[in-house]
C-alpha cells in the first residue's frame, strides 16, 4: 500500500509525493521521488468556483503529456473531476461533468491517467452508477473522489469495497480518507493520500505555525498511518 502527501519541509525526502497542478514544478524539480500523482486541484470548489479555468484543460493536457515523457511510468495524472462534498458549494451535475472530462482525456493519448469516479454526496447508488460509467473506458487506474473528507465511516467502506468489485485489477486510489477508515478500506485500495499532517494529533494545538513543527507533525502523522 502507498501513502502519497505533500510533505513540507521539502528536504524530508518522502517516496510518494502528491501534487496539486499549480505547484507541480516547485514541488517536483530537483527532488528524488518513487511516484507521483499530479491532481488537477479541485480545493478551487472549496473556494467557490464553478468550473476550471477556460485555460485550464489545454496546460493541464501540455504539462501532463510533457511531464510523462519526462518521467514516465514515475508519473501520473489524474483527469479532472468535480465534487459534491463542498458543502458550501456543490457542483451540480457533478457526475455527468466528471464523465464528459474523461471522455475528452480518454483520448489524449501516452499519459498515465488516472480515471476519477465521482457521485452525488454520500448518494451509494450514484457511486455505484458511476462506476458502471467509468468502467467502460477499461482504466487501469481509478481515484475515489466521494471519501476525501467524509466522516461517514460506513459509505467510505461500502465505496471502497464496491470499487475493488467493478474493478478487480486495477489499481485504486482514495482521496483523503480520515485515519479511522484506514482500517476498513485497506484491503480494498492500493494507495490513498492525505495532507492532514498540518494539524497536529493534539486538536487543541492547531495547524503548524512554522518549518520545525511542519517536521514534526509529519512524522508523528506518519507514525500514526503505521499504526
């Protein structure tokens, strides 16, 4: 199983790094790295936006196709999806959006993508409808998009399991799910990512404030996935 994060410091020299697209190259460069995952940087929703920039889909397919030819199999990208877990802001037509994405990155061809599969919030059937949808475009990789953030122990499991069955053999990411559904979810994914080591195992402490508690928060976040 692989954990992926955005480990700060950046000299911590952790395997798995995962990277928002709009820090890519200062997150990248010059760094000794096992894998990659670059996400198209949905936290724009969290901020009130609709949809991607209209400049946005052509520098993401550029930079993907560029960066694969750099790093290869090192590297992969995730198409564009669309959440419905931002309750300030849910997307309407989440789903069909995160389709339509697909559709269009399905034919961009020599980058390793990874294939998101979306549903209306903690909506099981809508997950299980999307599957079946992406299922035809017979990806080798697949994110769950519907766990980043969920608390719902029991959904994040059902997704996870229900995942591994439209998808016996390839591989399956979850985005952000809480350290209490590790456990649960394990014997159904392959990798998982989370960047909540900025907060401390201690709620009453907060969000790091500096480079030396970044350092040890990680680690104690690290120390608590072993767990």
């Amino acid at each position: 199983k692989r954990f992926y994060t955005l480990p700060e410091p950046f000299n911590l020299g952790y395997p798995y790094l995962l990277v928002p697209f709009h820090l890519k190259h200062r997150r990248i460069r010059n760094r000794t790295f096992k894998h990659a995952i670059v996400d198209s940087g949905v936290e724009i929703f969290a901020h009130g936006a609709k949809d991607y920039p209209k400049w946005f889909h052509l520098r993401y397919q550029h930079t993907a196709i560029q960066w694969t030819e750099i790093y290869g199999d090192k590297i992969w990208f995730v198409i564009p999806d669309y959440p419905d877990d931002y309750r300030n802001n849910p997307i309407e037509n989440n789903v069909e959006k995160t389709i339509r994405n697909i559709e269009k990155y399905h034919k961009v061809k020599g980058v390793n993508w990874v294939y998101p599969i979306q549903a209306d919030y903690l909506n099981l059937q809508s997950f299980h409808e999307s599957c079946h949808q992406v299922k035809k475009f017979e990806p080798e990789r697949v994110a769950i998009g519907t766990v980043c953030k969920c608390r719902n122990l029991d959904f994040i499991e059902a997704c996870c399991r229900m995942a591994r069955q439209h998808f016996p053999d390839s591989h399956i990411h979850a985005f952000g799910p809480t350290l209490s559904a590790l456990p649960r979810i394990l014997p159904y994914i392959d990798s998982w990512d989370s960047t909540a080591y900025f907060c401390s195992r201690q709620p009453s402490k907060g969000k790091c404030r500096n480079q030396k508690e970044r350092e040890k928060y990680f680690y104690a976040y690290l120390s608590r996935v072993n767990e």
